[in-house]
C-alpha cells in the first residue's frame, strides 16, 4: 500500500450518517470518504439479541448516537469470520462500459481482500463475488440524479433499479449476502467522493431484505489509492466505525492525521481502538487500567502480522485514553514516524465531530524534517506525533503516558498513570 502524499483533491469526503437507536432500524444516510458499501442482511430477529458486541469489559465506554467509538450495534455486520459480498458491476444507456466489469470488479476486490485480512490478523475473510458482466441499469445516469450527499430516497432508487436488473440480467442470487456493492464504470462523472453508503428499512429483492446500501464510483483519472482507500473505508462505516475527519472544514484531518483508514484513506493501518471494536483484538489483548494508580504495560504494534496489545485508561462512561505501538509493519509500513501513538476517544462525540483526537508529540512542527512533505499540512503535521521513549505526556482525564523503552518483539513499554 502506497503512503503516497494526498494532493488536496484527494481528500474530500463528505457526510451524513445513521441514527442508531440500539436495537431499532432508523432510515438514513452514510456519505463517507469515497467507496461504498453495501450491506445485505437476512432478518433474523433471534441472532441479532444473540449478538454480543465484541467490545466489552471494564474499559468498554458505553454506546452513542450512531456510527460512533463505542460497542457495534447488534444489526449491524460484525467483521470476523468468512461473509460473503456480492459487487454489482453497473452501467448505463447513456454511458455505456468502457472497461471489462471483471477488470473493475477485481480493481477493488484484491485490494479490499488483501487489507480486510491482513487488518484483521486473519479473522476476517469478505468472499466477494462481482457480477460477470456489466448490468444496464433501467434508466440513463442523467435521470439518476446521483451526487455528493443525495437524500435517501435518491440512493434508494438508484439501488433497487441494480438489484432488480441484477436478477434480471445476470440470475444474481442474494441468498447469503452479507455485503453488496453497486460499483459504476469509470467513466461515469463521478468522483470517489460520490460514493455513498445507506442503510435501509424495507428494502427488498426476491425474498431477501436488503438492510444497507452502497454506491462506489470513481473516475479513470482518480487515483488507485484514494478508490481503493476509500472503498474499505466505506465498510468499515458499515461495521460501524465513526469518520475521524472534520465534516464542518470540509473533511481536513487535523484530529487523527493518517493514523485510521477512517480519517486519511489509504495509507496505514487502523488504529487499535477500531479493531478492539471490531472484534479483532480480545480482551487479552487490551491492557485495561480500570482505576486510580500507575501500572507498566507491554504494546505490541498495531501491523503486526499476529495482534496487538494496546493499553485503555477509561476516564469516563463515554470516554477513554488509548495508548498503542505503531511501527513500520504490515499496513503500517509506510508511516511516517514511528512511537507510541496516544489519543483519546469519546462516544458521545458523533461522526465527522472528532470522537477520536490524537496527542501531537512535536506540535507546531509542521512534520518536522521526515513528515513535513505530506499534502494537506494537517497531515503533514501529525506525521510525527508517536511519542519515543524517554517522552511522556498527560491527557484529559488525568492519565499521564510514560514511554519507557522498545520491546525485543518491537513494540514499546510504557508506564501509565490514572489519577
């Protein structure tokens, strides 16, 4: 995965997101860095009680308002083991393929495969299967009146039209389907910044009850990186992952950097918290300072190809500190500095509003000499922001991080004060 620098037009994501009363489907729309996601997911009332969110333990913040930094809702996809996703190649009258619907579908799939499990430490297979041939939609792009932030109504219609014609044309079969993606020809006018993910109440095909929707698009001229970023992007909303980016200034990223796939598409790993959510690390793997004291924990990194460990201070019902390693491994390979990277989460903060913010070791210094280089300076300017040994740092709520030294495995040990 390339650490390329994003030029600033690389960088415009947009969004609006699902209200997530646990336990109740509400009808909204996710718009979000530029890939989307499709979920598909049979109703079976009895395995969504049954869910139980891997995120957990005394170090757990509680649930908040939607596509948030607390415990994944029950109906919504939970990322580990084998899911199997459909991709709906589309084309239209007015706009008629250019390019082989397998050379596009496998454009995303390979990338997504590949970073789902190397993300995920191998618990996390997506089997996608793309449509083997390009599916006309019903109606010409014009009349779609797609673009960044369409109303619901606008997706809905647009996503019923590619299922039907998809069972229509092609005999696609939905039995099964936990993701979907609708994926456009690259030579639509539409950006990656375009796509848009959607959930869903009482949309159908054949007998199957479609709960999420998605809308990829990107242009030939838009690069690999900032698709195919955006394209995991897109499922991990899905999974439930908040953005990290600053909705209000126009998606800049002066609250996590590149540090999460959630707020620079495509050049590093998620960070800790994430997978923690997403069931990728267990309990055993999270050191939890549950009260008042000071303790030395071990941090193995983040792109590591077996698991993380990564330390939680909770400081409150909605709010935690999160200390982790990040080095130049696996995901993490491009990074620009390497450390213990420290930052807080907050539940109750809602997508796009920064519910995760990253301490910035060396403020102000524009990246310093390794990281200053990266486009836009926000990014530049937390390249550098992993603390190294011998620096510490106090947070909000009273935890104060010590980084004591390396690890023979090559993580970080830190020492660790909750008041």
């Amino acid at each position: 995965m390339a650490a390329a620098p994003h030029r600033r037009t690389h960088r415009i994501r947009s969004r609006a997101y699902r209200t997530r009363g646990r336990g109740a489907s509400a009808l909204a729309s996710t718009t979000a860095l530029a890939t989307a996601t499709l979920i598909v997911v049979p109703v079976n009332t009895a395995a969504a009680a049954a869910h139980t969110p891997p995120m957990s333990g005394p170090c757990a913040v509680d649930p908040g308002p939607g596509f948030d930094e607390g415990p994944p809702a029950s109906d919504l996809v939970h990322p580990v083991g084998h899911k199997k996703a459909a991709m709906i190649m589309v084309d239209f009258p007015d706009l008629p393929a250019s390019a082989e619907a397998a050379d596009r579908s496998s454009f995303f799939a390979d990338y997504g495969r590949a970073h789902l499990d190397r993300a995920s430490y191998g618990k996390y297979q997506l089997d996608l299967e793309a449509t083997p041939k390009w599916i006309r939609m019903p109606r010409p792009w014009s009349s779609y009146g797609i673009s960044r932030g369409n109303p619901p109504e606008t997706t809905r219609a647009y996503v019923q039209d590619a299922l039907d014609a998809a069972r229509e044309q092609a005999g696609t079969d939905f039995a099964g389907t936990d993701v979907v993606y609708v994926v456009a020809d690259e030579n639509v006018p539409a950006s990656p910044s375009v796509s848009q993910a959607n959930v869903f109440t009482g949309l159908r095909t054949g007998d199957q009850t479609i709960h999420g929707a998605a809308l990829v698009f990107g242009r030939h001229q838009d690069s690999a990186l900032w698709q195919r970023g955006n394209f995991v992007h897109e499922g991990h909303h899905l999974y439930g992952l908040p953005d990290l980016y600053n909705v209000s200034r126009g998606a800049t990223v002066e609250w996590a950097g590149g540090w999460d796939t959630m707020s620079m598409a495509g050049i590093s790993d998620l960070l800790g918290w994430h997978k923690w959510k997403l069931g990728w690390l267990g309990r055993d793997q999270v050191n939890c300072l549950d009260s008042t004291g000071t303790e030395t924990h071990r941090l193995d990194p983040v792109g590591g190809k077996d698991g993380a460990r990564i330390t939680v201070a909770r400081t409150g019902p909605s709010r935690a500190v999160v200390a982790e390693a990040r080095t130049r491994t696996g995901l993490d390979g491009e990074i620009c500095s390497e450390g213990v990277l420290l930052y807080t989460v907050d539940s109750r903060v809602a997508t796009g509003e920064g519910p995760v913010r990253v301490a910035d070791s060396r403020p102000h210094s524009k990246g310093g000499a390794a990281c200053g280089g990266r486009e836009p300076a926000a990014l530049a300017e937390l390249g550098d922001a992993p603390f190294r040994p011998g620096e510490s740092h106090t947070l909000p709520g009273g935890v104060t991080v010590r980084v004591i030294g390396g690890t023979p495995d090559g993580g970080y040990s830190i020492r660790v004060t909750k008041r």
